[in-house]
C-alpha cells in the first residue's frame, strides 16, 4: 500500500521525523490529491536531486508535487525563488546575493548581540513563567530582518500575523491567499515610499535599481520582498524555539552547551537534527533520470526528503537519530543543496550562534514550565515547530 505524504510524527517523539518516511530509498507516497509522486530520502540521493538541472523548482509543471489544497493555491498565486528555474532564478536571486553575503552577516553580529541581550533583559523583567517565542524567539529574528529590509518594526504586529496565515498548511487556502494580498498591498506601498525617499535598506535597493528603472513591477518587488521577510523571521523564529525545546528535552546537551560548546557546531547539529522545513524540498522532473537506481520518468513529482536524509547513518556516522552538540554535522542540508540552497543561511546561522551561545548563559536555569508532552507542534504549517514555548527560571 502507498503511503500517505506527509506524515504525523510520532506520540512522544516531536523532534523525529515521521516514522513513516523511511524503508526504501526511492519510493512512490500518496498526496491529498490522489497523486503518487517519488519520495527520495537517503543523503547522497536527496544532494544528487537537489543539484540535478534535470528537476525543476516550477510549480505550474503538470506532475509537480503540491503536499495540500493550501500549498497549491499559494503556489499558484506569487511566483518567488523557489518557484523559478535557470536562467530567471539566477537573475534574481543576484538582485540580493550581495545583501546577504557572509561577511556583511558576520558585520551584524554586534547588532544581533545587542538585540539578544535586550529581549532577555525584557524577559527577565517580566512574569515568570512565559512564553519564550512570543518573548524571545519572534522578536529577535523580526527585528533584525525589518532592519535589513527597512520595514518598520513598529509594523511587525501586522506581519507577523499575516505570515503566521501563510505559512499554515491546514483550513481554508482562501485565508492564506487573503494574508499574502494583504501583506503583498502592504509591501507595494512601502516600496513606492521608498522609491521617492530611498534609504539604506534591501527594499530600498529594489525600489531604486528595479521599480524606478522599470525592470521590476512593483508587485514583482512586493513578492521579492514577501518571501525575504516571511521567510526571514519565521524560520528562525521555529528554529530558537524548537531548538531552545530540544536541548531543553536533552539534559547532557544542554549541559554540554553550558559548558563551552562550540556555538557554531551546537548550530549545526540543531540545523540536522531538527530540519524545520515539514513540506521537504518538492521538485518534477524535466526528463528522465535515475536516482537511488529506480528510474524517474519526465512529469513525474519528487520530494527530497531533508529531515531523513539528516539522519542517515552513511554521512552521520554512530547514532544519528540522537542529539549530539559536539557531532561535526556541517555538512547537513536544512538549508537545501544545489542552485535553491537558502539564500539567507548566512543570515540565520549569525543569529542562532548569536542566540545559543547567550540564553543558557545569561538564563542559566531556564527549564519548561509545563510537561513535554503539553508541547503543542507546528504539524499544518510549512515550517515545523512549536506554537507556545511556556518557560521557567
């Protein structure tokens, strides 16, 4: 019997992938829509897919894997990055290569430390217990993409809301298809402002290399703009809360933390480990391939399958279904491989390093206020994580 794509995880294990997702490397699963794509899930053959010219990102290509009725609609509706293939992809996504190149990332670092520091100040100010993703997690991210962006923060009410509609797999898709309109009417706006009065911010930079000059449309930069800070503080956000829960639910990591580990490899194993994105890496083929030895006909779907590829055994050696801080997992590919890989990782690693090297030291004895298993997850969303993070200190 096919089995159905995507999964629940499992009672008690959250931090798992699906139980379901692994057996045969190169297998067919079931979408909602009665569609039997390929689902790949060792490492070696989910990197080979992810950097083969012969799949394609478009999601108007007939056999193209859409995971729910949501995804389908949104898909259909703004065409970003991730839906574009060579050449269009790598035409704009040199638009903003130079805004978040690893060094001027490096160059926010006492920025982000600053900001770090005081939401935990204002978390330490405040009640006992609270949520640390609505205190902490959320903010942090929020502020330092507006900054880049130049979007207000005192906007971020609204946006994050509007993202938070979005990005939610489940319910109606004409709710999250609103959010997008609004927030993209919102963005088309602001880049008008910032066309007559440019600062020194990403939008800006659109506005003023692309919308003035007539290469763009505004709801083309408006789009560019949806994706960077959707995607600019929702994932991060996930991942400080989900990562903040695991080392939580991990008391000799935590303690390895404690105690000196390397910030930048406690990242990275959290990165694995965790592989926030739940809709996986989802592609068509342009011609027919063969992966993992089955043979992938032209039309046909394909999702990688990150979260178990983090886990295979042939590139994370000993137990790699177990949290390991000092693992050496760089290598891992929550960010993607190939052309598609994130654009921002630079971005998110500096501020994650930035966040697990100061919690645990400057909140030395945060612990959950409430059982594990009260943990409410992000199983309807794009993005993995947990709704509510209620702490104690």
């Amino acid at each position: 019997m096919t089995p159905d794509f995507p999964q629940p995880r499992a009672a008690g294990c959250p931090f798992d992938p699906a139980p379901g997702l692994g057996g045969e490397p190169v297998s067919r699963v079931r979408l909602w829509d009665g569609s039997t794509p390929w689902m790949v899930t060792g490492y070696a053959d989910v990197r080979a897919l992810l950097a083969d010219p012969r799949v394609s990102v478009d999601v108007s290509r007939p056999g193209f894997p859409h995971t729910n009725a949501v995804s389908k609609a949104r898909d259909a509706r703004m065409k970003t990055l991730m839906q574009m293939d060579a050449p269009e992809h790598i035409a704009h996504r040199r638009l903003m290569t130079a805004d978040f190149m690893l060094r001027k990332m490096e160059a926010l670092r006492p920025r982000i430390q600053q900001a770090v520091d005081e939401l935990l100040d204002g978390l330490l100010a405040g009640p006992n217990p609270a949520d640390l993703h609505e205190a902490f997690a959320l903010p942090l991210p929020s502020l330092v993409i507006c900054e880049l962006l130049g979007v207000p923060y005192a906007d971020r009410v609204f946006f994050q809301r509007v993202a938070g509609e979005l990005v939610m797999d489940g319910g109606d898709p004409g709710r999250a298809l609103a959010a997008s309109e609004e927030l993209n009417g919102y963005l088309e706006e602001l880049t008008q402002r910032k066309s007559a009065d440019p600062g020194d911010d990403v939008l800006s930079r659109l506005a003023a290399g692309q919308y003035r000059t007539g290469a763009m449309t505004l709801r083309e930069v408006a789009v560019m703009g949806q994706l960077l800070l959707v995607a600019g503080h929702d994932t991060t956000a996930n991942m400080i809360t989900l990562g903040t829960a695991a080392l939580l639910a991990h008391p000799e990591q935590l303690a390895a933390v404690r105690d000196g580990a390397d910030p930048a490899g406690v990242v990275e194993e959290l990165l694995r480990y965790l592989s926030i994105t739940h809709t996986e890496a989802r592609r068509v083929a342009r011609e027919d391939l063969v992966i993992g030895g089955q043979l992938i006909r032209a039309g046909e779907g394909i999702i990688a399958v990150k979260s178990t590829a983090n886990r295979d055994p042939a590139a994370f050696p000993g137990d790699p279904g177990a949290l390991d801080v000092r693992r050496d997992a760089r290598h891992h590919v929550a960010f993607g491989f190939g052309a598609h890989q994130c654009l921002g990782q630079p971005l998110a690693r500096v501020e994650l390093e930035t966040v697990f090297r100061t919690l645990f030291r400057r909140v030395p004895t945060l612990s959950l206020a409430v059982p594990q298993e009260e943990l409410v997850f992000k199983e309807q969303a794009v993005f993995y994580g947990v709704r509510e993070l209620p702490v104690t200190w």
